[in-house]
C-alpha cells in the first residue's frame, strides 16, 4: 500500500522514459535523451533511475494473469451473452489454440519482458558511469541498487524462460553491442539457466539487503532484498527438470530451507489465509516481495491509471451489479473476465462432472470446514471473510429487498457453478433454448460461473478501497516448493508435514481427516500435492507453470480435449517478432516465416 522511502518521486522519472518496443530488434533506441549522464544529479535522481523498471514490470502482471491462468485448469472468461466473445481470443487460451502468429496476445510477454531488461540495462550502464560519493552513497549502497536492477533483470529472464524457453541473452544498452549476430541468436536453455542463477546467487544475494524487523516489509515493500533473490532460485530450481530436463530438487529444499530458517530476515505464515493479500499487507511477514500500489497510485493488480472501464486482474473478478453488495459503487459497476470453471453440467438434475483437473469447487469442498469455502463478505473494521462468490443472487442495497441483474435489467443474477445460457431461469436450472444447453465457453451469461475474491474489495468510502500491495511472493509458496520437492525425494511425511503448517489455518477444526500424514490420516501424492497447489494458490497467475511440471498441462478438463502433442507449453513468437530479428528460431510445432 505505502509507497517505499526509495521510490519517492518515481512519477517525476515516468514520464522521461520511453519503453523498448520490440526486444527482437535490439538496436532500438530505449529512452529518450534526457535519460544521459546530465539526468544524474542528486541521490534521488539515481533512485528515481533504479526503480523505474519496477513500475514497468508491475504492469506486466496483468497479460501473465491471462498466459498463466486462462491456459489452465482453474478459470475461465466465458462469453456472456454478446459480451466477452472478443473473437474468439478467450476460446484459443482454454483451447490452447495459439498457432496464429500473427496475433499479438501470445507474444506480450515477451515484448514487456524484454522492455524491462532494456530499462535494467540502460540504468546499469548509466550507473556504471557514475562516481558514488558524488550522490552520498557509499559503494555497498550503490551495489545494492546495482542489484536491485539485476534482480529485477533476472526476474525479467525467469518469466520469459518459463513462457518462451529459448530467449535471446542481453546484458547491453549498447546498440552497437546488441546489433552483433551473436548477440541477436537465441541461447540454449541451459545458458540461459546459469545465467540467470549466477546473477541471482553470485552478485543478488551478497549484495542485496535482508529484510529489518518482524513487522513486514514496511518501508522495504516493492524492494528486491536477500529472501527475495533466494526465492525466484527456489522458482528457477523448482522447474529446473522441465526447463533444462536436469532436476534440481535438493537445490530448492536447501534454498528454502535458508529462507524459511530466518537467514534473510524474518517472515513467518500469517493467523489468516487472507493477510497476505490486505489492505494492510505491507505489514504481513508472510509477503517476501510485494509490488507497491495503492488507489491514489497505481494498483496495476485491481485497477489501471486509465480513465473509463479499467479495471485489471482481481477488478475483473467480481460478478457483474455486486457494487452495491460490496458498497463499491463509487467506483462504478463490474464487468466480469475472470470465473471459476464450473463443477456441474446443465442437465437437470444437475449432476457433478468427472474430470480430474479442474473442479475448483470440489477440491475445496473436499475438506470440511474451509474457512476460504464460503461467501466473500466485508465485516466491521475493514476485515472479510470468504473468499468466493457463491451460488445465489447478489443483494442490491440500492433497492430495497433488491438483487442484482444483468447489464440490461432483463433478469436477477442466480450464480451457478455452472455455465450455461440461463437467463432469468438460473434458480431453477432450467436452459429455454436448446443451442445454448450445452456446458461450454461459448454458451455462458452473467449467472455463469463462481468467482474468486483473493485480494478485498472494501467499501468505496473509508480510506481502504484498492489499498492492497500485489503480493508476488509469499512464505508459503517457498514451504509448498520444499513440501514438493521432498515429495519427489521419496519423503511424504515431511513433506505433508510441512504442508499442515501452512494448512492448518485454513479450516475451522484441523482434524486428522483433513491434515496430510504422518500427522493426520490423509495420503499425499503428487496429485493430491497438485490439488493443494491450486488450493493454496487459486488464481495466482502460476496455474499453467504448475500444471506443466506436473506433466498435466496437456491433459483434458472442462471444455478442453487433451492436446495432442505438448508443444502448446511454450508460447509461440509473432511474425512480426520473426521478421525484426533473422536469428530468432521459432518454437517446436509453431508455424515459421519464410526465410
């Protein structure tokens, strides 16, 4: 929520800089000229210089929601009507249907990535240049912003090796350096794997500051510090036998070892499955690395700096006409993207679908007594509780004994886990016309579909609306990687162990029944251990990475047959990108240009 005492004055900075248009032609100009050596001239103008980046790669979480989340198992953007067909663009996600190249949606991962390292790289060469004492900073503060760049590049080289694998390597602002033949080729995966660890583990880690007190980040939130490096090595290590077919399950049990053990600071897992996510979550020593935002600011993760319909993300979780419900109506109405796959089919009596994957409703109904399982609703004191929007009409406090409707007034929402052309006869389950009785992604309406509500919604008025700072990473996905890992290794028991100590808080009575053995009665194997992922992490742009290493990306769920091959793991390059850069190799089983 709190903008950290390092960013002050970054909006004086935004405004100067210009964003790397397409990486694939690195001769690019970057900045525009006022980003010179002339720029520097207080401590502040180099922090200003340090973080830009930072805003940069916190708006580019909003297209990785759509790349990790809408490919996968766990949420869906259905079509409502004439609403959110978008040309079928949602359909080719769920469908993995990526092969035209030349649309642009598959690839904006690459072009915002590769926009971030070329800002790390030109602020590390400007610094390069630069005298310290001049700004007072002693050497080991100014290697400590060197590392915040280099950290944030190296968080910008993960995203793309896990999207893209064979990624071009740039470490450069100079042209003539980056026009080089070799400098333009894609480098093996493995190059890209040491690169990426020696940053992060020789020059991050040492350099970088550990977190201070035991009362959150505070004033470190949206700062890289030693737990964070440590963390995106526990991603690196986790994925490392997909990435480059050589496991490195130790390797990841030993980094966060260190990082739970305390080595970098203090973090511990939160009373509440919610704190990681509040509106005071700055404060939570569950988040290692947090992105600053704020509703005065930027909260690139709920709501853009744009004017008219903007919201993002977690703003485009919430079922249409709940404003008056959640007491948000100063903002506006919702427009619904972003559901839970649905667990039911359409027939009547409904009947509980088959699939494995999926099926978010079940596998949280599996263990009786979730505190998360039940409706979201803003308590006293700007707290909540639940975390979904269940079955059943929506109040509408604007009316009196109200509920909402849909945009055009025609009929009260009845959410349903399930998705179908409903209308006004969702209570009773009950389709009028039959070429919309089928359960599939292009059949929905506004009653179609549950939805998750992971970051809060508090009261418009109050001070505490959209205050929330985007968590990236948590304690607990660093206790879930070491749980898996030793898994893998053959050790169950502690790997259940460890995860009962994040579970446990999230069920009214932890019982035997619910806790994993040896401390319960519950088996845990890698599909149970798949499960609790998706569990702990719903709609935490991570579904699709996930699923792959599991080996399920391909398989079939809702509305989706198993892919043929596994080819749709990797996002293709446009023709666009192909035709700026000759060297760039498309990925396996995409269609190429002519050479």
């Amino acid at each position: 929520m709190k903008i950290t005492k390092y960013i002050i004055g970054l909006g004086i900075m935004a405004g100067t800089v210009i964003s790397l248009p397409s990486c694939t032609d690195l001769s690019e100009t970057v900045y525009d000229q006022v980003m010179s050596q002339n720029y520097y001239n207080t401590k502040q103008d180099v922090i200003n210089a340090v973080f830009r980046p930072f805003e940069h790669i916190y708006e580019s979480i909003v297209r990785r929601h759509e790349h990790e989340e809408l490919t996968g198992d766990q949420l869906i953007t259905p079509t409502r009507g004439t609403w959110w067909y978008d040309g079928g663009k949602w359909e080719k996600y769920h469908y993995h249907q990526y092969d035209d190249i030349n649309s642009g949606d598959w690839t904006s991962g690459w072009e915002s990535m590769y926009a971030g390292i070329g800002q790390c790289n030109l602020v590390l060469d400007e610094l390069a240049q630069l005298n310290p004492s001049k700004f007072n900073l002693s050497e080991s503060e100014f290697d400590s912003f060197k590392a915040q760049l280099r950290c944030m590049r190296a968080y910008c080289y993960l995203r793309l090796f896990n999207s893209y694998r064979n990624c071009v390597l740039t470490t450069s602002s100079d042209q003539a350096v980056n026009e080089r033949p070799e400098n333009r080729k894609q480098v093996s995966p493995q190059v890209m794997f040491d690169f990426i660890e020696g940053e992060l583990k020789d020059f991050c880690l040492p350099s970088l500051p550990s977190k201070t007190g035991q009362s959150g980040n505070g004033n470190q939130q949206g700062q890289f510090t030693k737990a964070a490096a440590a963390s995106l090595l526990v991603r690196l290590y986790l994925n490392a036998e997909k990435w480059i077919g050589q496991p490195k399950w130790q390797e990841c049990i030993d980094m966060c070892k260190r990082i739970i053990g305390g080595e970098f600071g203090y973090y511990a897992i939160a009373d509440n499955w919610y704190e990681p996510f509040d509106w005071n979550n700055e404060m939570c020593n569950e988040v290692i690395f947090g992105f600053s935002g704020s509703y005065g600011t930027t909260s690139w993760h709920l709501k853009s700096g744009e004017h008219g319909d903007n919201r993002t993300v977690y703003g485009r979780g919430l079922p249409y006409g709940c404003q008056y419900f959640l007491k948000i109506e100063g903002d506006g109405s919702r427009n619904p993207k972003y559901a839970i796959s649905p667990s039911f089919d359409n027939q009547r009596p409904r009947q509980i679908f088959d699939y494995e994957l999926g099926m978010v409703t079940q596998k949280f109904a599996k263990y009786a007594g979730d505190k998360r399982y039940k409706q979201y609703v803003n308590t006293s004191n700007n707290t909540r509780e639940g975390m979904f929007f269940m079955e059943g009409k929506i109040a509408n406090s604007s009316i009196s004994g109200g509920y909402a409707k849909n945009p055009d007034n025609q009929y009260v929402l009845y959410l349903l886990d399930q998705v179908g052309r409903f209308e006004g006869n969702a209570e009773s389950g009950y389709i009028a016309n039959p070429n919309y009785q089928e359960s599939k992604l292009g059949n929905g309406d506004f009653n179609s579909g549950l939805y998750c509500v992971k970051y809060p919604f508090y009261p418009f008025d109050g001070g505490y609306f959209i205050e929330s700072d985007y968590t990236e990473i948590r304690l607990a996905e660093i206790i879930y990687s070491q749980a898996e890992c030793l898994l893998r290794l053959g050790q169950a028991g502690e790997a259940g162990k460890l995860l009962n100590s994040v579970r446990k808080r999230n069920y009214e009575n932890f019982t035997a029944d619910i806790a994993y053995q040896p401390e319960g009665n519950v088996v845990l194997d890698l599909k149970e251990m798949l499960d609790e992922w998706g569990r702990e992490f719903l709609a935490e742009s991570r579904r699709r990475t996930d699923l792959i290493r599991f080996g399920r990306f391909q398989d079939a769920w809702w509305d989706k047959k198993r892919d043929a091959d596994t080819h749709y793991e990797l996002f293709p390059f446009s023709q666009t990108q192909l035709e700026q850069n000759e060297y760039l190799k498309q990925n396996p089983g995409y269609p190429d240009i002519a050479r």
